[in-house]
C-alpha cells in the first residue's frame, strides 16, 4: 500500500441518511396541488360529458314528439279553434283516423300551457273525444270523455308572451290552413332541477304543418 501524499485529502462517500423534514413537507404539497388538479379535471369532464348526453337525449325525444304532434296536425278535417290566424298555445282539431280498432272521427286538442311538476315549465298534452264532445279546452282537464296524455314535456314556452302556435291564413284570409309550431325546451332534459351546475340554456325546435284536409269537412 503506497503512503498518502503530504497534503492530500482522502475522499470518502457522504453518509445516506434519507429526506429532510421539508423536503418532506414539499413533496407532499406539491403531490396534493397536482392530484387535486387532476381531480377537478376529471369531474369537469365527467359534468361534461352527463349534459352533452342528457342534452343530445332531450333533443332526440322532443323532436320526434313534435314531429308526432305535427303529422297529426296535418290530418284535421276540420279546425274547431282557433277559428282565426294568430299565435295560441292550443290547436282544437276533428280528424279521421283509425282507433279501437276501427276507422272513425275523433276531436283532438293540443293543449300547450299545462303547468308541469317542474317549477317554470309547461307541458303540452293532447286530448282525445269524441266529435261531438263541445267541452271547452280550458276545462277539459275534467271532461270524462276527454282521454288526457302528455306528448311533449319540459316547455318552457307556452305563455301569452312566448306562443307554441302560430297560425295562418292564405292571402290574408280569415281562416287558418297552415302554421308553424315552435317548442322551447331545457337542455338539460330530465336533469333540468337537479343540479345548479346543468346546462341553462334552451334549445328551440321548429316544425311547420298545412291543413291540407280541410276541404274534406265542408
């Protein structure tokens, strides 16, 4: 073994004796900073991802419901009101058509200013009677003839402000042959009261339909 050099140092390893209380402390912050960043992204995403599927299933559902109520608007015979073009939020109709199993006359109204369950909102519901069932729409809701069904829920229109119908009339004429229906609904869906973080806008949809029957009722 050759002898050390006068003057040289001898280099020994530093002894591992682990973290330090604050490098400790820091590392923990920091990992909590990043795991709750992680966390809120995740839920914004999740929140996201529930409203665009809760708004893309509200669509799908109103929009067939609107189509259904149209395609039967355009088989009316007969208009029994309203009698004048104008914006309503009801449409009193005769049609043909099957039913029970047999083909017959029957009176339908569409009813599109009934409070829903959901504070703010109105459903339109659709009455079926017979022809000569004369009850006025208003108080149908106590008809015992007039068989009541909801086909289009959450409407937040259907006010004197905010009409579902609007009819009109050829050339300024004074009976309705055609019109137009316009729905306003949450799009948030069924969702709309459950939480205050949902979509809060509406989603409008549009639908046109002609009276082209009426002739038959003269």
């Amino acid at each position: 073994m050759y002898p050390r050099a006068p003057g040289r140092r001898q280099l020994t390893l530093r002894q591992d004796d682990g973290f330090t209380l604050i490098e400790v402390l820091t590392a923990t912050t920091i990992a909590i900073v990043v795991l709750l960043g992680v966390f809120a992204m995740v839920e914004a995403v999740t929140k996201s991802a529930t409203n665009d599927r809760e708004r893309g299933s509200a669509v799908i559902e109103q929009t067939a419901a609107v189509h259904n109520m149209v395609q039967e608007i355009n088989e009316a015979y007969a208009v029994k009101g309203p009698s004048s073009a104008g914006t309503y939020n009801y449409v009193d109709i005769d049609v043909w058509g099957a039913a029970g199993g047999s083909t017959k006359a029957r009176r339908i109204v569409f009813d599109c200013e009934i409070s829903s369950p959901v504070s703010g909102e109105r459903e339109c519901v659709r009455y079926v009677m017979p022809v000569s069932d004369a009850t006025v729409y208003t108080s149908l809701a106590s008809d015992a003839n007039a068989k009541p069904t909801v086909v289009i829920p959450r409407i937040i229109n259907g006010t004197a402000g905010a009409p579902v119908f609007e009819l009109k009339a050829p050339h300024g004429g004074s009976t309705p042959t055609y019109g137009e229906v316009s729905i306003e609904t949450p799009s948030a869906g069924e969702r709309a009261g459950n939480a205050a973080d949902n979509f809060k806008y509406a989603i409008t949809l549009h639908d046109s339909f002609t009276l082209r029957n009426l002739t038959l009722g003269e």
